[in-house]
C-alpha cells in the first residue's frame, strides 16, 4: 500500500458515501446493494481506490454514533474488499478505522486529521496504512464560524504540518502519510480558491496531495445563474473535472472525485497532452489567486521551494 502513496500517476479516489444526508450523494448508496454496485463501477470507471465514509461531513450536519457509521460501512468494505478493490475508510474515528482495516479496509481517510481522536494514530501506525490527514478545525455543526484566517494558505500549511509532526511523533511512517487542505472545511469558496491557487505553498510540506473540490459549494457559486441561485451539485461536474486537472498541473498527489469517468478521462488527455504542469509564482498567487502565464517550457523551475510561473512540460512524471 506504500505503493499507492508513491505513485507517480494522479492516483483517482472514488466517493462512495453510505449515508442518507451527504451533500450530493446522501441516500443514493445507502444500501448495501447499491452501494456495492457503485463501488464496483466507480472502479470500472477508473477509480484506483474507493473511498467509503458512513457520516455525513457537510457542514452544519449532526453526527452519527460510531455504531450506527460502522454498521453502514463494514458489510460495503468487506464486499469490496473481498473482490479485490482497494478500499479507504472515510471517518475520523479510531474505533470505526480499526474495524475498517480489519473488513479489509487499506487506507484510512481521517478529515479531521487525526485531531478528533486520540487514538487514530495508534490505529494506523499499528496497521502501517497509509493515512490521509485533512485539514480540519472542527466537526460539522460549528465549522463555519472556525472559517478565520490571517492568510487561509500560510495557516493551512502550519496547522498541517502540525498534524503531520503529530503523526510522526506518535510513530507513524513518513512514507504513509498523505495531507489535504480540506476544501470547503471551515472554508469560504475565497480560501477555497485562495488554496487551488496556491497549491504549491502546501506542496512544499513534501507530502503526497490529496485534493477533495468534488461537487462542492464553491463550484456552485462560481456557476450561479444569473439570479444568484447556486448551480446544483448535479450541474458542477464540468468545474469538478476541471479545479481537478488544476490541481494534478499544480503537483498534487491525487484527487477525490463523485464521477470518477469524467476525471479519468481529463487525466488521459492530460498525460497525452505531455503531463504540462501548472506553476504558479507564490507572489503572483498571493496578488491574483494565480496565474497561468502563456508558454512551455521543458524542465522544472523549483529553486528553493520558490515556483516560477507558466506552463511546463515533464515526460516523466
Ligand atoms: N471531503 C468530504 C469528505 N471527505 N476527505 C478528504 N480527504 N478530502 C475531502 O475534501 C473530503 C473528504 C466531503 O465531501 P462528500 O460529502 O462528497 O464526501
């Protein structure tokens, strides 16, 4: 599974919530014949692996006991899992993971990046899983007031490192461990962009990247009609594909997607287009959310986690 974090691909995670409130997908795959089936096609589509959660993050949303979020989840992952999909637990607690891991779960998806609960750490240094750590400031219900930053992009980066030393610290391997920033968690559609734009400040942590802008509220707002009505989540898959071709130019490690077909799809034609890699000069983000100046050029400009700006092309990765 070290594997997987290596990867030099965009590795696809595929959404699979079982849940009745979810924001886009809640009560879809709610039961276990459904959510099965999706799983298996979210892999047909592309998925390299499929990640389950069985409560319900969106924002102002209660929670659920770990009883009621484990019973949702195990009988999916074992299923899963037995007919060979690789499989992520979506939760932020330690009881749940460790059920999951033992259904045969292989990487734990923790958005609250091991904060929630003490014991995560334990959990996943004792499976030796990889473990994806969000950037997160609290549960649901209150996460909107948290949303106050002095700079979103500097202050995500140094609450994730903290994470990320937390981590280590409790003896989980460097190699095993995957940052997020967390889009739409405690975070105005302005951070969200702020965080797209300068990805490369959080890629500078030399951590695997993950990046979760599926279907979520910004790209709504950005696609509002004109009367200021938010485009619904059915509508924003075109944005979805596109924020995250964005972020694999930009270097991230892989990204979280509902339709997973759509993603693959831009994946390929941005491998045979030459893998071109958005850089953005740190300043440029921080005076006009990026840039995307014209040009290519063959070869990185990274000097002292400093990124020039433009077009690049890399054969190799
Ligand atoms: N977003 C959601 C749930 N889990 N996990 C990670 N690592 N990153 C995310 O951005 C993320 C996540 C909320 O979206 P959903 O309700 O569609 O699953």
């Amino acid at each position: 599974m070290t594997d997987l974090v290596r990867a030099q691909a965009p590795v696809v995670m595929g959404v699979l919530n079982v849940t009745p409130d979810s924001f886009s997908d809640g009560g879809r795959y709610a039961d276990f014949t459904a959510a099965v089936a999706h799983g298996v096609r979210l892999v047909a589509d592309g998925a390299h692996l499929v990640d389950i959660g069985g409560e319900s993050t969106r924002p102002g949303a209660d929670r659920v006991d770990a009883e009621t979020e484990a019973a949702r989840v195990l009988p999916v992952i074992r299923e899963l899992a037995a007919a060979g999909v690789v499989v992520s637990i979506d939760t932020s607690r330690a009881r749940v993971a460790e059920a999951a891991l033992a259904a045969g779960a292989a990487v734990v998806n923790d958005v609250s990046g091991g904060l929630a609960d003490p014991d995560m750490a334990r959990v996943v240094r004792d499976a030796g899983c990889p473990w994806v750590l969000m950037h997160w400031r609290g549960h649901s219900r209150g996460m909107r007031e948290l949303a106050r930053y002095t700079d979103v992009v500097t202050d995500v980066r140094a609450e994730l490192a903290q994470r990320v030393d937390a981590a280590l610290t409790a003896g989980v391997p460097a190699d095993r461990i995957v940052v997020d920033p967390g889009l739409g968690f405690a975070k105005t559609a302005e951070h969200n962009w702020q965080l797209t734009a300068r990805l490369p400040e959080l890629l500078d942590l030399g951590f695997p990247l993950l990046f979760g802008a599926s279907r979520k509220s910004y790209l709504g707002r950005l696609l509002a009609d004109a009367d200021g009505v938010p485009r619904p989540t059915a509508g924003r898959e075109a944005a979805t594909v596109a924020t995250s071709l964005l972020a694999v130019a930009a270097g991230a490690w892989g990204v979280r997607v509902h339709d997973v077909l759509g993603t693959v799809d831009a994946l390929a034609v941005w491998r045979a287009g030459g893998r071109p890699r958005l850089v953005t000069d740190r300043a440029a983000g921080q005076r006009a959310g990026g840039e995307l100046a014209a040009g290519e050029r063959a070869g990185g400009e990274r000097a002292g986690g400093k990124l020039a700006g433009g077009i690049q092309t890399e054969g190799d990765r």
